[in-house]
C-alpha cells in the first residue's frame, strides 16, 4: 500500500517529480559538498520555485533515510502518489481506442515493477493496475527503478484483478495474457483498446486470470536460457503492441 507520505530518492525521480507537478514536495535533503551540476541546479532551482524546504544533511544521515539504496545525494518528501479508481481510470480513456494499459499480477519484485513502469511509460501505455494484496507495491526503491515513469502514468489499485479485468472487458478493451504456452507474438494482431496482464516472477498468471484473457501471447525463443525475466518479458510485449497499432 501507498503511505500517506512518501520518500523520493534519486536525481531523475525528483526532477520528474519536481517537473510534473502532480503532488508536493515538502521537502528536498542534499548531501552536504553533493558536486553540482546542470541537473542539481535545475532541480534546486524548481524546488525554490515551488516553496520546497531544502535542507543539506550529513551522508551517514541521508544513507540511513534511503535504507541502504542509491540516493546519488538527493532525498525528498513528497505527497503520496496520486491514484485512481478504475471508473475514473475508463473514463479517462473513454473515446480512446488506442488505449493501452498494463496489469500486473501478483509482482513482488520492486526491481521488476519499477522497470515495468519505466518500460510503461516510455513504450506509450497510460495506466497500470496493480492489486491492493500479493503486490510489492510502490516503495522507494520502485519509485528509484522506475526512474520518474510514476510521475506519467496512471496508477489504479484494485481489491480484485480479475473482476477488474472483467470491467474493463464490458468497456470494450481486449485482454491481452502473457505466458510461454501463448501465441508467438511475431505474426500476431491485436485489437485496441488492450490491456496486457503480466503474471508473477515465479509462477506466472494465475489460471483464473488466464480465463479472463481473450488470448495469450508468448515470445518466441531461439535458444540460450528458458525464459525471460517478468520486465524483461513485459516490455518486448509492450513494445510489439505499440509499434503495431
């Protein structure tokens, strides 16, 4: 779950952050003597504009706040992430039929989720569904991964995937199920709006879930290791449901 305050941590989750102007920063921490650059100056420069309180702290200070993980120097503040019920979410998208959304079930990896939402952003899809349970949900260290994406997309939270699944497909979207038993990818044509379902690292999407899919995808192997990571998997998918629409 999302709390009701956040930790922002790294260069270009706070720019973006500081640039979209979606939520408040309260407050910007620089490491003391952080080497400055075009970046942090600009980065300092929309903090001041935006009334955000900087403050520069010691690095054993700015380590402990970060748990651990890359800081590269700067840690903010900020309001909790804005996200949308799933009513609002279509009708945002209503009208659009180049909609294009991910849903991810049951990702328990912040490296794998934040690359996903990265590889989401920048490969055109608007919205991400991620389940309330069972998820890693939106740490520091997936707001540091994704690399500002959150800032772009969309996020909905949802108690049960596969009823929203289901919503969507009254709304007219297509679903779309990734797993290595599916259809090759190469040769296939998708029909939009589309909304494609990524399952866990481990076991994959559940078969319930798979049921709610109006098909299911794979891509093709040519030898090597057995199988793609989930974020790996994710944004080849992504990028062929773009590029053919």
């Amino acid at each position: 779950m999302i709390n009701k305050q956040e930790i922002i941590f790294g260069i270009h989750p706070i720019r973006e952050t500081l640039k979209s102007k979606k939520r408040k920063i309260h407050e910007l921490y620089i490491i003391k003597n952080k080497p400055k650059s075009a970046t942090i100056d600009e980065i300092i420069k929309m903090a001041k504009s935006a009334n955000v309180v900087i403050k520069s702290v010691e690095s054993k200070t700015m380590d402990s706040m970060a748990q651990g993980l890359n800081h590269q120097g700067l840690i903010a503040r900020a309001e909790p992430l804005h996200t949308l019920r799933l009513s609002d979410a279509i009708y945002q998208a209503s009208g659009n039929k180049k909609e294009l959304w991910l849903a991810l079930d049951e990702i328990t990896d912040p490296q794998n989720l934040g690359a996903m939402l990265r590889s989401a952003a920048c490969l055109g899809f608007s919205t991400v569904i991620l389940p309330k349970r069972r998820s890693v949900g939106i740490t520091p260290a997936v707001h540091k991964v994704a690399c500002g994406a959150l800032e772009t997309l969309n996020i909905v939270e949802v108690a049960n995937l596969n009823t929203a699944l289901l919503d969507l497909k009254d709304e007219g979207f297509w679903v779309y199920g990734a797993d290595m038993a599916g259809e090759n990818i190469k040769n296939f044509s998708y029909t939009y709006p589309a909304v494609l379902v990524i399952g866990s690292e481990g076991t994959g999407i559940r078969e319930k879930t798979k049921e709610h899919c109006d098909h299911i995808v794979a891509i093709e192997h040519k030898g090597g290791v057995s199988s793609l990571n989930a974020s790996a998997s994710a944004a080849i998918i992504m990028y062929d449901m773009s590029s053919k629409m």
